[in-house]
C-alpha cells in the first residue's frame, strides 16, 4: 500500500502547486458563479455548528443570508457542505478550501488506479490515473472550490461497492452501495444517476439471479432513509434551477453541445477508442458472452451518467463529464490493452503504447494559460469600504453579475474584521433591485424611477454601494444602468468615493466605482 500513499502524494503536491502557479489561491471566489456560493454556505454550517449548534437551522440560515446573499443551500443538498464546515472549524480561510479540493482531487486519481489493479494490472491504472489528472475539465475544477470532485469520489465509491456485491452478495456490499449512493445525491443532485446503475451492471452481467436475492433490496434503504427526505424538502429549491425543457427538447440541445464538448476536452483519439469499445460492449453482449463485475460496474457508471446528462434539463455544461470521465478513463485504457493484447507484446510495452495514446490525446489538449485563474478586485473594494469605515448596522449594495457579487460577499463573509460588525448586511443588486432567479431569468427592472430607487436605497439604510463595471455591456441587465445614472443625478445624497480596478479573467480587465452616501442615511422613525 506504501506506493498508493506515493501515488496519493504526488498527485496532491501536483495539485497544490497547480494552484499555486497559476493563481487561485490569490484569487478571488468569482471563478465560477456557484464557487462564492460553495464557500459561504460551507462558512455557514461551520458558523452553525461552532456558535449557534441547537438553535433553529433554517431560522439561522435565514439570517445568514441576510448578511452574506450567497447561500447555496436548498438548490444544492448538504453534503459538500458538511465536509468543508468540518475542513474550516480547523482552517478558516479560503485556501483552505483549495488545499481540499487538491485532496478530493488526488483521492479520485488514486481510486482509479485501484479499480485499474482489480481489472487490469497496476501500470495500466496508473495509466488512467494520470490521465484523468490531465485531462481539462479536471485541471480547470482543481482551481475553484466546487462539490464535484466529492461527488465523483462517492460514484466510484459506490460503485466498487456494487461490483463487490455482484461478487459477493452480502447485505454489508449492498447497503454499502446504499450509503454512497446516498452520500452521492447528498452532494449534488446528479447522484441519483447512481439509480440506474444496479439495472445496468446486472443485465451487463447477465447475473439475472441477483434480482431474486433479498440483500439486493437492501440498498435502496439507506437511500430511502438519507437522501429521499432532503430531496422532498428542496424540490421547490432544485425546481428553480430546471430550463423550462422538456425532456426530449433537451436532448435535442445536449446531443450536439456534448459531441463538441467531448471531443474539445478529450480528444479525437478517446473519442474513437470510446465508440468503438462500446460497440464491442454491444457485441460482446448480444453474442452471449459475460462482462467482468467490475467492468460491468464501470460502464452501468458511464451509462447512467450519459443518460441523466441527456435527458434532465439542468441546463448544459462541460463541468457534468465529470464523473463520466473516471469510468471513462478505466474503460478506454482497458480496451486499448486487450486490443494490444493481440501482438503478444510484454507487459511494459503495452502500458507505453497505451499510455502514448492516452498522453497525445488528452495531453495535447492541455493548455496551461487557460488554467490561469485571475480575478482579481473585488475583495480590494470590499475591504477598502471596511478600512474607511462602514458603521454597524450599516448595509452595503453590490451591483454586478454572478460571479463578482459572490466574489464579494465571499470576501466580506471570509474577512474577521467584517464578521464582527453587528448588524452589517450585503444586498446583491440581482435579488433586491430585479426578479432574477438562479439561472439568470425575470424581470431586470423593478423600479419605475431613479428617485424610487433611491428612496428604496434610504429606506434600506444602504450606506455603500459597488457598482461593477467590468460586467460586458452585452451582459448588463436594465438596473446597471438605472443605479448608475441615479447615483451620480443625486449629488446632494451619493459621491463616487473610489473607483478600483478589477480583472474578470486573463486580459479582462475593468474598473468597479465605489459610490458613499453624503451623511449617514434616515434611520425608521425620521420620517422615512
């Protein structure tokens, strides 16, 4: 076991330094518009447990969100979270998610190269280890603080439970199954593609006599108990982050998105290999003969995933391969090795010749400066505010899009000197001067007036606000505009204080104007 620690190891400095290298860790939390949201809620739950364990949960959430608007919890389930809230009670800081993300990471690599040794041999895992590492979408996530690598992590999990279980058909392998099932869907709602995956792995198997077993039936129970409850309870959440497709009109959008899609982030090559070992899976089958328990496990994974991707109008992103491309990986390295198999060449040779193919398709698509995570400012402007001065009670507007307001609410949430202003609030201009749901719809413009959003901004006792103008003219909803040309029209009331320069991404840069309230605003009871 002393060469998986090695292999651990090296993975997770590969990692590390990744981040390092190429900036996430000075970055700010706008990489992505759920990475802010990742972070606060998990800086949520350890706040819960650590100062307020035993008081009402959603009473507190509600609270919490009244100061920090990028709570992610309801439109995604608690597991993700509860992992980190247990990483922060000992680190609280951002890099400290980052340094998880390079665990969870280097975690998955090394259950590949497991699965790669009970089916192949250890060279050949080894092989899709480094692969997967490799790969784009892998490289890109390891720089955000996103739930996906978790939930890869319990697939997998699952899934070895199950290829036990199809050995072996105890009660302990299926309700092992169960649990990780169950932590899967705890994490993101894409587990319950691991609902397929029995079904699948047994008629691959053709082991038709496991459906009569009573242990089998033992593994929906913990899903049943665990992860059903949570589900019912954030349907109304989870809902909100639907389409509007229907079913067959998103397959119609995902089947050319993904084609594109896999071929940009794996390669020709893979892609190849991928087609023509599924026809052989196809073949195989129909002519009688068995699939390996764990090879059949790997493939009930892949399929399962595909169709869940296909098939439930979540929207569309290269981010949902990934707990394809661990399946993946085994699956092509495995049937290029059993094609090389046919030369008779020694076994190192084969793994070279594999991890040749593996190497020029994934490798030659690897990009290093587009890993480069810049963004840059917006916890400058935030903190600016703090160190000039923001009373307690006070209330601080953020105008920008997905990504920068949750860039600034993660700065203010991770700041200690921010935590402990009594009263302070942040409003995120999308949720208080528009109707604008998780995916960006609704109305853009509520108010009638300027002078009826400023009276909202007194009565709000908004002392601050942050306008983003890095945000493309194109991407700007009708509000941008509207607080913008307020603002400056009332020059008896608000004066741009600062204006500080932001950077979105690599070469994107912008400027964000800081505008302050002349005198402090009228407090309830002043006639206001």
């Amino acid at each position: 076991m002393r060469w998986v620690f090695l292999f651990w190891c090296c993975c997770f400095l590969g990692f590390a330094i990744l981040q390092s290298k190429h900036g996430a860790w000075q970055s700010d939390l706008g990489g992505d518009p759920d990475e802010a949201a990742h972070a606060v809620t998990s800086l949520m739950v350890r706040d819960y447990v650590v100062h307020s364990f035993g008081s009402h949960p959603l009473e507190f959430a509600d609270a919490y969100y009244a100061r920090y608007p990028k709570v992610a919890l309801g439109h995604y389930p608690p597991g993700y979270y509860a992992l980190v809230a247990v990483v922060l009670t000992l680190f609280s800081s951002i890099q400290t998610l980052l340094v998880l993300q390079a665990v969870l990471a280097a975690s998955v690599a090394t259950f590949l190269v497991w699965f790669g040794s009970r089916t192949m041999s250890v060279w050949l895992g080894l092989v899709a280890g480094v692969a997967w590492c490799m790969t784009m979408p892998v490289l890109k996530l390891s720089m955000l603080v996103m739930a996906d690598f978790f939930l890869v992590l319990m697939c997998l999990a699952a899934t070895g439970a199950f290829a036990l279980f199809m050995r072996k058909p105890k009660a302990a392998w299926a309700l092992a199954f169960g649990v990780f099932a169950s932590m899967a869907i705890l994490i993101k709602g894409s587990g319950w593609m691991l609902a397929l995956l029995p079904p699948i792995a047994i008629g691959l198997a053709k082991e038709w006599r496991l459906l009569i077993k009573p242990s089998l039936w033992l593994a929906p129970l913990p899903v049943l108990l665990l992860a059903l409850p949570w589900q019912w309870f954030s349907f109304r959440f989870t809902e909100e982050g639907m389409s509007g497709l229907s079913p067959a009109g998103h397959f119609m959008e995902a089947l050319p998105f993904y084609g594109r899609a896999f071929v940009d982030n794996y390669g020709w090559p893979l892609a190849l290999v991928m087609v023509i070992a599924l026809v052989q899976l196809v073949w195989r089958w129909g002519s009688g003969s068995k699939v390996g328990f764990v090879e059949a496990a790997l493939w009930a994974l892949l399929l399962s995933g595909a169709v869940m991707m296909m098939s439930v109008p979540a929207g569309l992103s290269s981010r949902y391969f990934l707990p394809l491309s661990a399946p993946m990986m085994l699956l092509v390295v495995l049937s290029m090795s059993r094609w090389l198999d046919w030369f008779s060449w020694p076994p190192l040779v084969k793994v070279g010749a594999v991890g040749l193919v593996m190497g020029i398709s994934v490798g030659s698509l690897v990009s290093l400066p587009k890993l480069a995570k810049e963004v840059k400012g917006f916890s400058n402007g935030v903190l600016m505010v703090h160190e000039e001065g923001i009373a307690d009670h006070g209330t601080m507007l953020i105008c920008s899009d997905a990504r920068g307001e949750g860039a600034m609410v993660a700065a203010a949430a991770f700041d200690e000197g921010m935590r402990g202003l009594e009263g302070f609030r942040m409003l995120r201009a999308s949720k208080v001067l528009a109707e604008i749901d998780w995916l960006g719809r609704g109305n853009e413009e509520l108010f009638a007036s300027d002078q009826e959003m400023l009276k909202y901004l007194e009565q709000q006792r908004v002392e601050w606000v942050l306008v983003d103008q890095s945000v493309a003219e194109v991407d700007r909803p009708a509000y941008f505009g509207q607080l913008t040309g307020a603002l400056k029209a009332a020059d008896g009331e608000w004066s741009q204080w600062r204006e500080v320069k932001v950077q979105r991404a690599v070469n994107d840069f912008g400027s964000m104007q800081i505008f302050r309230r002349i005198g402090p605003p009228k407090r309830v009871g002043d006639g206001v």
